[in-house]
C-alpha cells in the first residue's frame, strides 16, 4: 500500500517540526473532503467557483478562435465537470471532441463522466493519474496536426507557491509544443475582508473540510486527534499574497498516529498549517507566462468576482527554452 505510507510519511514529516507544523494540502481530498469543498463551491462567500463558471460560459466561443481544429482537451483535476462543460459544448459544436479529464480520484472520474454523458459528439477518456503522468500520456498519444488545450481551472494553480507553481507551469510546457494552449483559472486579489470570508464562512463548512484532514489521519492512519481540540483559523498574508488556512490547537495536547509510529505534544495556541491559496493580480500573468515558455494571448476577467482566465499558448520552443 505504498500510498498510505506516502500519507504516514508526509504526516511525521510535516508534524515534526514544532513552531513550523503543516500537512500537505492534497490530503485535504478524501471523499469527503471532496464532497465537502463541492459544498464549498456553493457557498455565496465563495464566488471563486461561479465566476470561473460564467466566464467560461460566456467565453467558450471568443476562446475558440484562438484554437485551430482539431483540437483535444485535456483537463488536470476532472472536478465534476460542470463547467467544462461550457467549453465542451461550444468545441462540439465545431467538430468531434475528444476530452481527457485526469484526476487520481476514480469518484471524481465517475462523477465527471456521470454529467458529462450524453452530450452529442464528445468522447471522455477519463486517466486516472497524476497530472503530469496524465497529461504525457496524451501528449504520447497525439497526431500531427492536433492542438492540445490542457485546463487548468479553478485556480487550483493558488494551492501552489509561486515558485512551485511556475516550476509545474513549465514541467507542462514540456508536453506542449509550439501553438498548444494552456487555459490557466486565477482568483485575484481583493478586499481581504471578502477572501477571508471566503474561507471562514459561517455555515462553517470551510472549518469541516479543514478539520476533516484530522479525521482523515484519524480514519486512515489511526491517528486519536480530538478533533473538538483543535479551531479552524484563516490568515491573509500580506507579503505572499496568499490565504493561510491553519488549525489551531486549543489546549496543550499529546497526538498519537499509530501507521506513522509517531506522537506528538501539541502546545496551547500552537498551529499546524494545512492550506495556501494565493491571489494574483492581472499584470503579473504575462510575465508568469514568459517566464513558464508561454505567450499571454487573451485574458479574462469575471465582473462580479475578481477571478480571470488566461489562455497561454505554448511558445516556439526557441523563446520557450531562453
Ligand atoms: C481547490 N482550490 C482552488 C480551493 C482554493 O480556493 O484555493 C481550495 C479551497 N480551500 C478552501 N476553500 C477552497
């Protein structure tokens, strides 16, 4: 069962550090955790979800006319595909689609197919794989003549830092080549009261999916967290222009996670820290495109929810490698 020892691992590294505790953030997607943030997307604090929506609804034509025919999409983290689907039908209405979604959650895969079907001239080859292992799969299995558009929705780009996430930008450019479009989804900044009511709303739904990562090690890892012990804490920072979402031990504690052979005390206050999603502002994504081996073709932005999407084409591999 290598992955749960990759989850042992990752826990006793990220909890063995006292003052600087974390977990990484791609455990929060448990089945539960997934269904909990798809409750999260329908929260009125959270926009970030409706807007990448209405833009692509709205932009799905515009957006084609940068992509000559045949075009085959490619979608890193399926979701469940109820905005693809925008985009999938203004293509099928232009020719056959092939769409690749490719997630490492076979529910998610299922549930994608499940709203996807049925929409005429659109065939779902569902990779259950990592992201990157998905998309040089079919990067492997492309003819000449076809042009890749890999999305990248729902700034899931945010849960990266800024370095990480320019290192996987251009780990993608790599499957690319010249003329290929990546479609990059961005939250932007905005007024810090609204982003963090984003991630503390107070249906406390935000709190469950956070808190559920303690279940999830409790459940998977026979961990004994007391998850009454510990609060939900959401930071704006402001150098890193990022939200930092924490829980907060609130008494001193000891934890024990059998599967990782590990315990640890826990003081009063003390915080381990689970997610980070940062915000961009609109001019900082040409240069972040340059510097990936993209060029910055069109850029939207949603009207009610600062939130834009970015269509980047892969640049001749010449100004690419520089
Ligand atoms: C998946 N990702 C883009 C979400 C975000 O907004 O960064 C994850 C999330 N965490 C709490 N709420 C939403």
């Amino acid at each position: 069962m290598p992955a749960l020892l990759d989850f042992a691992r990752a826990v006793r590294d990220g909890l063995s550090k006292p003052g600087r505790r974390e977990l990484p953030s791609m455990y929060l997607y448990d089945e539960i955790g997934t269904a909990l943030f798809e409750a999260i997307t329908l929260l009125p604090e959270y926009g970030l979800t409706r807007a990448d929506e209405r833009l692509l609804r709205q932009y799905a034509p515009a957006l084609l006319e940068h992509l000559p025919p045949p075009v085959v999409v490619v979608e890193l983290g399926s979701g469940n595909g109820r905005k693809t689907r925008w985009l999938l039908e203004a293509l099928a209405r232009r020719e056959a689609v092939v769409y690749f979604p490719v997630d490492t959650s076979p529910s998610a895969l299922a549930n994608c197919r499940k709203e996807l079907s049925g929409m005429g001239g659109l065939s779902i080859v569902g990779l259950e794989a990592s992201y990157l292992e998905g998309l040089r799969e079919v990067a492997s299995r492309r003819r000449s003549g076809q042009t890749l558009l890999v999305l990248f929705l729902g700034s899931t780009v945010g849960n990266f830092d800024r370095p990480a996430a320019e290192h996987f930008l251009r780990e993608i450019r790599q499957c690319l080549t010249p003329g290929d479009a990546l479609l990059l989804g961005t939250d932007l900044e905005k007024p810090v009261a609204d982003m963090l009511l984003a991630y503390d709303d107070p249906a406390g739904v935000t709190a469950a999916f956070n808190l559920n990562l303690l279940a999830r090690i409790n459940r998977e890892l026979g961990g004994d967290f007391a998850l009454r012990n510990f609060a939900h804490e959401v930071r704006y920072n402001d150098r890193e222009r990022r939200i930092e979402m924490h829980l907060r031990s609130t008494t001193r504690q000891t934890v024990t996670i059998r599967a990782a052979d590990f315990t640890c005390r826990l003081e009063e206050g003390e915080t381990i820290w689970t997610e980070a999603c940062h915000k961009y502002r609109t001019d900082e994504i040409p240069g972040m495109a340059r510097r990936t081996g993209y060029l910055c073709e069109a850029q939207w932005v949603d009207g009610e929810w600062p939130f834009a999407e970015n269509l980047w084409l892969a640049a001749p591999d010449s100004i690419a490698a520089s």
